[in-house]
C-alpha cells in the first residue's frame, strides 16, 4: 500500500515536470539565478522566481504603489547584479531615484522614459522588452487587457527580460497572460527590541495568481539588502493554504 | 612648367576676427589677452592700439596704464588655427593646392592658375581685394619659390611679384626674420651687425652652419630655389550628402523606405570607411510640384549601422507626403562624429550602458516619443530633495559623486507637496495625527525631524523638519513642516513623498 502510494506520488510529479515542459516553462539554470525571496520562490513552477516573464504589481492606492516600487527596487537589485540596466516607462515623475539606492539600485542605471499617453507605455514597453541588452523594464500603467498582456509576454519569452508592469488603480482587473500577479501592501514596521521611531519596510506579499504554480500570503521585510520572510506568518499562511486546498 | 607660389599674410588675424563680429571694435584700440604666469598678457593687438604703441608680449596692466581706453577681450586658444583653415578652405577656389604656414599665413601653389584670372596682377588683386572686404587686413606676394612669397609678403617694400630668377635681388635688402628662423638665431644675427640678407648671403654656406646652426643656410636656399620646399595642401571634406534622382516620381511609402534603404547604404559605406558615425540626418524629397517635404532623425551614438537607422526613418516615412510623387531624394548627415569600433556581432550579448543593444532602442523610442522623453539621473551635491538628483547629459556620463543611502528616503515622491492638517505638540514633536485628501490618519511610529535648509541662493523660502511616520495601518509617509511654528501653524504641514 505505502510503496504504491509512493509510486503514485512519483508518477504525478514527473507527468507534472512534463506538463510544465510541455507549457514552456523552462527550468532554472542554476541556484545562483534565485531572487533571495525565500518561501516566495517555492510558489512559483520549480520553485525558482520565473526572471523570463511579465510580472503585474496591483495597487489601489498611492501607498501601496509607493510599497510595490520597494519591492520592485529589491527584484530589481537582484536582476541588475551583473551590471545590468534597468528601463522604467511611466506617464509621470513619481518614482524619488535616489531611494533606489536602499535596494540595492544604482540610480544612474536606470533609464527613466516618460510619456503622455497609456498607449505610448504599453508600445514603450514592448518596444523594451524586445531588447535583450537590458535586464528589466519596469511600466507605469492602468490597463491592460489579455491582447496586450500577450504581446507583452511573447516579446519576453524572445528576448529574456524581466517585465514588471505596477498596475496602480485598475479599473478592471481581468485575465492577462502574465506569469504572476502580485499585491503589495505595508505592513506596520516592528523595530528591534521595541526601540522608538520607524523601522524597516515590511509588506504583505499577495500573490494572486501565479502561471503553473500556487498563490499565496506572506509577509516580508527588507532588511540589510535582502528579503527576510517573517517566519511565524508563514506557518499561518501555509496552514492557511492547507485549508484551502 | 616653372612653379609660382603666393603667400598671403594676416596681420590681425584673430582681432580682424573680433572687429568682424563686432564693427564697433574696427576703430577703438583693442587687444587679445592671455594669462601667462598669472599676468594677463597681450598676444595681439590691432592696427590702431598698435599705432598707439600696445606690442604682443605686453601686460594688459601696463597698456591700459597709459591708454585707457583699450579694450581687451580673452583669447580663444585654436582660434588662429581654425580661422586659418576655413581661410584656406575658401582659398581652393583660386587653387587646388593651398597650405596653411601657422601662425598667420596661407600658402597658395599658384603654378598655371593666374591666367584664369588675366595674369599675377589682377589674380592677386582679386584675392586681395575679396579678403579686404570680408574685414581682414592682408598682405600678398608672388614668388618662384615659398620663402621669396613669404618674405615679400611680410617684408617687401616694392612690387608683390618677384619674378623667377629675381628672388636674390629682392632679399637681399629684407631683413633676415624674412628667412623664417628662431628669433635666436635673428638675434645673433643683429647682434653680429648682419641687419640684411644680403650681408650674408655670399658667405660659405659651411661658415653659416657652424655659427648659427643647419636652419639658416637650408632657409636661404629654400628662398633662392635651390632646394624643394613641400607643402601639405588642405583636403576639403566634402559634405556628407546623397542625392537620389528617380526616373518616376515616388509616392508609396514602400517606395520611400527602398529609395532611405539605397541612400543610407553608400553614406554608411562611405561613414564606416572613415570611421565615422551618424549622429543627425535629415532626408529631403524635392516633389513634382516644387514643394519641399524634410524629415529628421538624431540618434544617441554616432552609428553607421544601415538596419538601425533604417528603423528610425522608418518611423518618419508616414510623416512624408508624397502628393503626386517625390522626384529628387537628398539625405544629408548634418551630424557626425567619430565612432567607436563595435563589434555588435561577437559581443552583441553583453548589458549595460555601454552595449550597442541600449542606444538603438533609445533612438527608436525618441524618434517616436520626443527627445526629451528618455533621461537618466545622476545624484546632484543638494541635500533639498527635488535638487539632489540631476539629468545625465548621455548615456554613458559617470557619476561624479556618490548617491547617499546614509537618511531614509521614500521611494514615491510627490511633484509637488500637498497640504495636510496635523495635531502636533510644539515645538519639535512629530504629529500625532494628520488629515489627507479627508482621510485621518493616526500616527503610531515617527522619526525626525530631519531639517533641510534651503539653498537661499537658488530660491528664497522656509526650511523644512521631515519627518518620517508611520500610520496605524502601516502605511509610511514623509511629511514636512516649512518654517518654524508661527500664527498660522495649521497651513504649514505638509505631505511630501511614500516610504517603501
């Protein structure tokens, strides 16, 4: 009974790797490549942070985009540590480039393109993401619909570059052909030793879909240049997804 | 065929220069100064400062001592240089082969080309007159050889055309700083009591080369003839224009982009051959009904690259109307620079500011967005918020100081600071709650204040105390107070930017 159980088990998972291949998802190459976002990582399709593909950031309100350009920044620290450059498109100058620096950013290796309309965004970033001599674009936008969202992806599948898309107050949130869908909120800072003033950022990690892998709740901090993942919520939130499934 | 050269010289040439821009500099004493060992010293001076006893070599101090009234302007280094090539350049049409002799003269190898003009006469007085009335001051000799033309035209007194054979006789009265030597060797000369060529002329040319060196006898047979004297002539650089005639008019867009295709690949051939790159062209269709359609691209690297700048005027091609069809295509590079050899095969792969991959993209979204519509930032010496960073002039421009992580900043910033109504203890305490867009929002974590005080040589104003809070929900805010606590402490509270 148990060895059958086990020869089940076995059997699934590799009829799940061909599923995955047969999908397109392409493995890691090495463990070097993971992001440092801990359990996060194990959510997504062979537990690595898929760097080839558009990933979209919702925000409701400015506190929270204020939260995702946080979290972008430390994505970002990591998939421009070889000395890569970054493309941030946006309808207006709200991003303070020298807080970039927190997260592991060099400022004057982004290159910031502003422009009037939602439209010239979205051709931007395509336009972007079929560069292969960047490591990220990063855009600005509203909305974005499962056409654009597909060109958007194909462009990347091409050229293997990070597409990060902050969605700041959609008016519709509907099916997009991204890899992830995120949420970013902060969360109350917690000082160490209960000492007085504000302490490092912290966010709640929504993710809310994820291509070939499962969403989840976690709660993050960024601290001395890397994600820490704080542990006790973990439990509750994996106890959660117990539940759930 | 017996060789003729002419010689012009400008005596003031960079003032000349000045008087031209500004007329009003024509009859004022007025000089050119620069610093030497920290003294602003004379390096040339006019007809009339000159006439009122300002020399080159003087300190502008003592000129103005005893005339007042001159006026002194700073001298632009290479000015000469670049006026002297532009002259010769403009000098081609009298010759093909025109030589500049630095610091102040043109040298023209004139040999079969004054009977265009109806002999040395007229010839020379075209050019003369031309110059004269473009505002240089100019002297001009014809000679059978370089130095004779050289001499004259600085020194003779009598007729500006020697005759071949005739150079012994005209130097013999001229003084030797007509033979072009180190004002050394002049010196000794006058010191020696030799105040004319002709004094030593006759003498043993072995004699002259152990008293003054190999310069003055191999100076003296250039002037007589009797050793070659070569010139390096200037080449223009002829324009980068491509010219396109069609047999049929052209009015579809297909037709365009093939007529862009066949001109940028004899430019770029032509570009990549002198290692040059493109960095502004602009193509001109010249239409059947005499009217005149331009379009133009910049890019942000000089490129000769055929595919990328095809790509950019690709983009423009929809913004050209043909009408009833474009008859003439003419693209011009108006600018160019040198380029660097890429290798965009071998290395195509490589990030970073410096792959070829990045400035193709930028060029393609400004030849649609705008050109203001791609920047990037370098941190600025400022501690005021809005001026700590700054536009990088290119793409490639290094930071010159390091970015600053040492005080929390948010990573949103608003253009703007928005106006809020706080509860705060005074003096210096962080509010405790604060009111936004008619939201209330408790505060349960601070820090600050920080102060940053105006830079009240850039623009008048309060400091500002910034605080960093934390609301009850988590949310991270930066807000500022501008100026101390006054009267009317309720309008002073402001919201600036969103932590992480």
């Amino acid at each position: 009974m148990m060895a059958a159980s086990e020869n089940t088990r076995e059997i699934v998972n590799r009829l799940k790797q061909d599923i995955l291949r047969l999908q397109g998802v392409i493995p890691p190459d090495s463990p070097a490549t993971r992001i440092g976002l801990g359990p996060v990582e194990k959510a997504f399709p062979h537990g690595a942070f898929p760097s080839f593909g558009v990933h979209e950031f919702i925000c409701r309100c400015r506190e929270e985009s204020a939260a995702t350009s946080g979290f972008m920044g430390g994505l970002l620290g990591k998939l421009m540590a070889g000395g890569g450059v970054c493309f941030w498109i946006s309808t207006s100058r709200m991003l303070f480039p020298p807080s970039l620096v927190t997260f592991g950013v060099q400022p004057d290796r982004v290159v910031f393109m502003e422009v009037a309309r939602e439209r010239d965004v979205l051709w931007a970033a395509e336009e972007a993401l079929k560069c292969n001599g960047l490591a990220a674009v990063v855009a600005e936008l509203r909305d974005m619909d499962f056409a654009q969202s597909r060109r958007l992806q194909l462009a990347v599948e091409k050229s293997r570059v990070t597409g990060l898309m902050l969605r700041s107050n959609p008016r519709i949130v509907g099916a997009t052909a991204c890899a992830a869908r995120w949420r970013i909120a902060p969360l109350p800072s917690l000082p160490a030793d209960g000492l007085p003033g504000v302490g490092f950022p912290r966010w709640e990690v929504e993710l809310l879909k994820v291509r070939n892998g499962n969403p989840g709740c976690w709660q993050l901090e960024w601290a001395e240049g890397r994600f820490v993942p704080m542990v006790r919520r973990i439990s509750q939130a994996s106890s959660r997804m117990k539940k759930i499934s | 065929m017996e060789k003729r050269f002419a010689s012009i010289w400008f005596r003031y040439l960079t003032t000349d220069r000045h008087a031209i821009r500004k007329p009003g500099l024509r009859t004022v004493p007025f000089a050119l100064a620069a610093p030497v060992h920290g003294r602003m010293v004379i390096t040339e001076a006019n007809a009339v400062a000159e006439a009122q006893g300002v020399i080159r070599g003087m300190v502008v101090a003592d000129a103005m001592a005893f005339l007042p009234t001159l006026e002194v302007a700073d001298e632009q280094p290479g000015l000469a240089a670049r006026l002297l090539n532009v002259l010769g350049l403009w000098c081609i049409r009298y010759t093909p082969l025109v030589a500049v002799a630095p610091p102040d003269g043109l040298i023209l190898d004139i040999s079969g080309c004054a009977h265009l003009w109806g002999g040395e006469r007229r010839y020379l007085k075209d050019v003369v007159s031309r110059l004269r009335f473009r505002g240089f001051h100019v002297r001009m000799a014809v000679a059978g050889t370089i130095g004779t033309a050289w001499a004259v035209a600085r020194f003779g007194t009598k007729r500006p055309i020697v005759q071949n054979g005739g150079e012994a006789d005209v130097l013999m009265d001229l003084p030797p700083a007509a033979l072009r030597l180190e004002p050394e060797v002049t010196a000794k000369l006058h010191k020696l009591g030799l105040r004319t060529i002709g004094s030593f002329m006759h003498m043993p040319p072995s004699v002259l080369r152990r008293r003054f060196g190999e310069d003055l006898p191999r100076r003296l047979r250039q002037a007589l003839g009797r050793e070659d004297e070569p010139i390096v002539p200037l080449r223009p650089i002829p324009p980068y224009v491509e010219r396109l005639p069609c047999l049929e008019p052209i009015r579809t867009a297909a037709g365009i982009e093939i007529a862009i295709q066949r001109l940028l690949e004899v430019l770029c051939k032509r570009l990549s051959g002198e290692g040059k790159g493109l960095r502004a062209a602009s193509l001109v269709g010249h239409r059947v009904d005499g009217k005149v359609v331009q379009v133009g691209i910049t890019t942000s690297r000089a490129t000769a690259s055929i595919p990328h700048l095809t790509k950019l005027f690709g983009l423009k091609v929809p913004q050209i109307e043909p009408a009833l069809g474009i008859e003439l295509f003419v693209l011009e590079a108006s600018g160019v620079e040198d380029a660097d050899p890429v290798q965009e095969a071998l290395w195509g792969g490589a990030t970073g500011l410096d792959d070829t991959a990045l400035p193709e993209l930028i060029d393609r979204l400004k030849g649609r967005a705008g050109i203001r519509a791609v920047y990037r930032y370098l941190p600025d010496e400022h501690h005021w918020p809005e001026r700590s960073f700054r536009e990088a002039s290119s793409l490639t421009e290094l930071p010159s100081t390091g970015w600053k992580s040492d005080r929390p900043r948010p990573t949103r910033l608003l253009p703007k600071p928005e106006s809020i109504e706080v509860t705060a203890p005074i003096p210096d305490y962080p509010p405790m709650l604060f009111r936004y867009r008619g939201e209330v929002h408790p505060i349960r974590r601070a820090d600050g204040p920080e102060r940053i005080e105006r830079e009240w040589w850039l623009d008048p104003g309060e400091h500002r105390d910034y605080y960093c809070v934390e609301d009850d929900k988590g949310r991270r805010y930066w807000l500022f107070r501008a100026g101390h606590y006054g009267d009317d402490s309720s309008r002073q509270w402001f919201l600036h930017g969103f932590f992480a």
